[in-house]
C-alpha cells in the first residue's frame, strides 16, 4: 500500500486525465439518446392505448404527426 509520502510525488498534470477524451462522438449519443427516448415514449403510449387503435396510430401520435381521425375511435 502506498504511503503518504508517495501520493504527494504525483505532479498536478498527472490527475486522472477524466477529460483527455471522450470516446464517442456527441452527435452520435444525441441521436442515440433521442431515438431511445421516441422508442420508450412509443412502447408508454402503446400500453395505454385504447382497444379500437392500432399500432401505426399510436407511432403517428408519437411522431406528433396524427390527425383527429387517427385519435377518435373507429364506426
């Protein structure tokens, strides 16, 4: 186990490098981020889904695309 005397031989340089890089690229994670949550939000709105509606109905809700005949119930 290294002792005190030692941890303070470190310089300030050497500390951790946490922000040397990050490894993926951001754009990439925001789309990744985003598709994940449209995914989660489609299967939520799926699940209390009325009887009548369809999937591709509840994926026009999510996609904020869906017109008053794909939101009111079937004759």
């Amino acid at each position: 186990m290294a002792g005190p005397d030692q941890a303070a031989q470190h310089t300030t340089t050497e500390v951790l490098h946490q922000r040397k890089s990050l490894g993926k690229c951001p754009v990439k994670m925001a789309m990744t981020g985003m598709a994940f949550a449209g995914i989660v939000g489609f299967f939520v709105l799926y699940s209390k889904k009325k009887p009548e509606a369809s999937a591709l109905d509840v994926a026009k809700v999510t996609a904020g695309v869906a017109h008053p005949d794909n939101t009111h119930p079937r004759h």
